[in-house]
C-alpha cells in the first residue's frame, strides 16, 4: 500500500534552517506530485508547495518563496523540504502528501513537527 | 485570489445529519475535495470531485456543489466523526491547491 514516511522532529534556533524528508513507497516515485502543508498548533492547513519528481518542477506558494526550496532523490524515492530564516511562526507540523496535478491529495505522511526556540 | 469559506465549528447530536459548508464565487464551476482530520492525525480524503467516496469511506459521507456552495453531509452522525473537516478545491490560475480554513465538528 502507499505509504509516505517522514523524518522525525526537529528543534531549530532562529534564522536557522530544516530539512524534512518524506520517504515514498507502494507506487511509483515519479507519477506523482508530492504537496508539503504545514499545519501551526490549532490552526489549519496551510499549502507550501510542490515538486514534480519526474523533472524536479516545483510550485511554491507565494508566502514562502525564497525560503523553501523542494527537491526530490528519485533513486531512493524520498522528497525533501528545506525552510531557511526560520522565526518562531515557522513552529509546526510539517506534513508531506501525493497527489496528481489537478487532484486531491489521497495519501499524507505522519508529518514532522519543526519547534523554532532560542 | 480563491479564497474557501468554511464556517468554524458545527454541532449535531449524534444519529443527526451534519452539513458542513464551503463557499466562494461560483464554486459549483471547480471540482471539490473534502478532508477529515482527527486530532493527531494526519488528513484522510472523504469525498473528491464533489460527490465521489474514496474506497473504504462510509455512505453516510456525501458531497454536493452547486452555485457558490460546496456541502459536505454526514448522515447518522457517530461520535467518531467528531473531527475537523476541510474542503479544498485545485486553483489552474496558479496551478496549485486551496485549502478551506477547516470546520470542527462537534458530537454532542
């Protein structure tokens, strides 16, 4: 079955940087687009971006251009996350998920909560 | 830009039927997803293109758009659908999804 697993929680000072991973399984790597949300305690969802993996084409939501950068190693089917200039509004949970273009999304991984203290 | 509105809460009894809205400007035109979230969990897909139920989701789950309202109707509500709720729907403009501001449900 599909299964989207990603790395573990991370603690960052501010102005620093986090690389979350998102290790992809059950289906073929390359046929679908792979969403990063993230969700700040008690609020909604909130849309980062995407990364095609089959060319590395990406999509990011105009909030967080220039400081989200989303990749992808197809070798071992796991897409990356890095957010830069981290401040305290950057603390939450930092969720992966795939989907087609134009579709919803139809699986999610456990997602990782970044915490931004000093 | 797209913009979902989705009220905040709901509360319904339990076996009661609970609507949950989503609107903006001609909504009925787009395809429409909903997303349930429990609390520590990650999103799980109830309904896509407006009225479709993924494999293993309930009946009681259904989806209508039409005009600038999207609803999504949980029939016979169980406490274990006490849970936040999200529509979502795909922007071509800037080629990326929008997301509701979510609706917790309550089971009273």
């Amino acid at each position: 079955q599909v299964q989207l697993v990603q790395s573990g929680a991370e603690v960052r000072k501010p102005g620093a940087s986090v690389k979350v991973s998102c290790k992809a399984s059950g289906y073929t790597f390359t046929y679908y687009y792979i969403h990063w949300l993230r969700q700040a305690p008690g609020q909604g969802l909130e849309w980062m971006g995407w990364l095609n993996p089959n060319n590395g084409d990406t999509n990011y939501a105009q909030k967080f251009q220039g400081r989200v950068t989303m990749t992808s190693d197809t070798s071992i089917s796991t897409a990356y996350m890095e957010l830069s200039r981290l401040t305290y509004d950057d603390t939450a949970v930092y969720l992966c998920a795939r989907g087609d273009y134009g579709d919803p999304v139809d699986s999610w991984g456990q997602g990782a909560l970044v915490t931004v203290s000093s | 830009s797209y913009v979902l509105t989705q009220p905040p809460s709901v509360s319904v009894d339990p076996g009661q039927t609970a609507s949950i809205t989503c609107e903006e400007n001609n909504i009925g035109n787009r395809a429409v997803h909903w997303y349930q979230q429990k609390p520590g969990q990650a999103p799980v897909l109830v309904v896509r293109d407006d009225t479709d139920r993924p494999s293993g989701i309930p009946e009681r789950f259904s989806g209508f758009n039409s005009g600038n309202t999207a609803t999504l109707t949980i029939s016979r509500v169980e406490v274990g659908d006490e849970a936040d709720y999200y529509c979502q729907v795909w922007d071509s403009t800037t080629d990326h999804p929008i997301f509701g501001g979510g609706t917790k449900l309550t089971v009273l």
